[in-house]
C-alpha cells in the first residue's frame, strides 16, 4: 500500500474514532513484542499477578496480535475519558468506589463505542478483518498504548498523556489493513516519586513495576478468596472497590477534564451513600443500584467482605 493511502485511511480512522467519542487515536505496527516478553515472564515469575492465574494463559498471544487476528497489519489504540464531574463522592462519611465504576460498565459502553468505530470504518474502507478489544482478552493494552505515542507508562504502571492525564479506558482495533505508523513519546515522570510513596500497601516495589498481588484493586476486586490477608489491616483507606491513591497523587492529572459520556454518570443515590448506608445494603439493592455497573464484578458477598475487613 502507498503512503499516500496510508496516511488517507489513517486520517480519516482519527476522525471516526472522535466521532465515536474516543479524545486519542494512534497507530502501531502488529508486531511480536519481543523487549517485553522477558519482563512479562519475570512478573510472572514473581508472583506479581497473585492470583489472577489467567495472567499466565495466552502467553505467546499477549505479545502477538498476528494470534488475535490473522494476518494482523496494525494495532489501532484508543483512548476514552472517564474522569467524573464529582472528583470524590458526594458524600464525605463513605466507603470509597474507583472513578472508573461510577457509572455503566465500561466493558459494554466501549465495546458499543468500538463496535460501531468497526462499523463506520467498513462503510467507508470497505470489508476488511479486525477485532476490538476492550480489557477482556490477552492484549497488552498499556504497552500498544505506549507504542502509538498515547502517552508514557508512570512508574505507577499507568499510561500518563500529557494533555489528559490517566483517568481513561484504554482500547484497540486490530484490524489487517496498513496504516501510518505512530511512535512512542518521552517518559516525564522525572524524579517524582508521588505515585510509590503514596501507595498504602507499598504495591509499587520500584518505578515501573506493580506487584499486583498487593495492590487494593486487586485485593477489593481480582482476589475472590473469602478473607482478605491480615497483613494489609488498616492500610485499604477505605476503598472497597478499585483503588484511584496513585492517579489522584499524580501530578500530571491536574489536566484531567471531566467526561461528557452520559452512560458514565453516576447515579444521586450511589453519590450520597454513606458507610451506614454500604453496611446496611442488601443482594436485592446492590442488584438494582450495580446491576449495569463494573462493580458487579465483585458481587454483593465481595462488597460485604471488603467493608468488613475494613471496619472490624
């Protein structure tokens, strides 16, 4: 394919994905990620993944798209603001959610968003192969996110954009279509070192690298074992679920812009809880309060034990 053809479908890719809603969109090369198959293993080996043993699955397809997709050309990452209106909850006397879970699952808010970006795209290019991908099969979105020039990885293992900060959803299309090639962008962590001497349960063991297993996104949300271990007693801030300390401490999220996707907004009633109120919630309203929300994830019983680690 020409370069002038490139660079047409590459164009007119950015616009559509604006249209979608999407505030980034870069190009990468579907290639094996040979620098990060040694680190992978050695996070593996370490133990860093707890027990998410999905992690260890799919090793060779995490770090090559051309097994998603075949004959995969380009890796198309997309990025999508979730940063709310209301920076915490309403409601000073209250259990903590991530920012992400405020409003509708992002998994399905996304996928409807890249499908219909997969959609557009074939009205125009014609038929071509691809899938979208949105956190729910082995892609390394951060590193193909790095490789577009979406932003840098912080030592908090978050991509940073420089514009927008961290508080987005990371997606792809790998489609087998050419295109015009992005490249990675400067790292300006710097010295700072906000994002590790934040951390409550030192989860960050050194810049760049997350031992998961300790992490409270897992502990509140990835770990299903009935208890959570002792050792991280009175170090959970009062989250139970998710975890924002590192992006919140990051200096470069005072760019964060609030979201104009109305499918994001929380609910008045879920904003004015307060920890009577999380305590006192039964199965039958945490159905009807989460039923559409990624805090389903964890299930009222992982609710329950997440406040209960926390207050007894």
């Amino acid at each position: 394919m020409n370069s002038v053809r490139k660079k047409y479908l590459s164009d007119l890719i950015r616009e559509k994905s604006k249209d979608c809603g999407f505030f980034y969109c870069g190009f990468s090369k579907a290639r094996f990620l040979e620098e990060e198959a040694s680190k992978l293993e050695i996070w593996l080996k370490n133990a860093y993944h707890g027990k998410m043993h999905y992690m260890e699955n799919h090793f060779d397809k995490r770090l090559d798209p051309r097994l998603l997709v075949d004959d995969a050309k380009s890796v198309i990452t997309l990025l999508f603001n979730y940063y709310p209106e209301e920076s915490t909850q309403l409601s000073d006397g209250s259990f903590k959610i991530s920012k992400y879970a405020y409003g509708e699952d992002y998994h399905i808010v996304i996928k409807d968003k890249l499908k219909q970006l997969l959609n557009s795209l074939k009205e125009d290019i014609g038929d071509f192969a691809g899938r979208v991908f949105i956190d729910s099969a082995p892609v390394m979105d951060k590193v193909w996110a790095k490789q577009s020039g979406a932003g840098w990885m912080g030592k908090h293992t978050n991509i940073i954009s420089p514009k927008n900060g961290s508080f987005f959803f990371i997606a792809e299309l790998i489609i087998d279509v050419e295109l015009e090639y992005d490249g990675p962008i400067k790292d300006y962590c710097g010295t700072c070192t906000r994002c590790i001497d934040a951390c409550p349960t030192d989860a960050i063991v050194a810049p760049y690298i997350l031992d998961a297993s300790k992490c409270i996104s897992y502990l509140t949300i990835e770990l299903k074992d009935a208890i959570i271990p002792n050792e991280f007693k009175g170090k959970m801030d009062d989250w139970i679920f998710g975890c924002d300390i590192c992006q919140d401490v990051c200096p470069w999220n005072r760019f964060s812009r609030k979201h104009n996707e109305p499918r994001f907004c929380a609910q008045p009633t879920f904003l004015s809880f307060q920890n009577k109120d999380w305590m006192e919630l039964s199965n039958l309203v945490f159905s009807e309060l989460f039923g559409k929300s990624a805090i389903k994830r964890t299930k009222w019983e992982g609710i329950k034990r997440n406040i209960r680690f926390i207050v007894e």
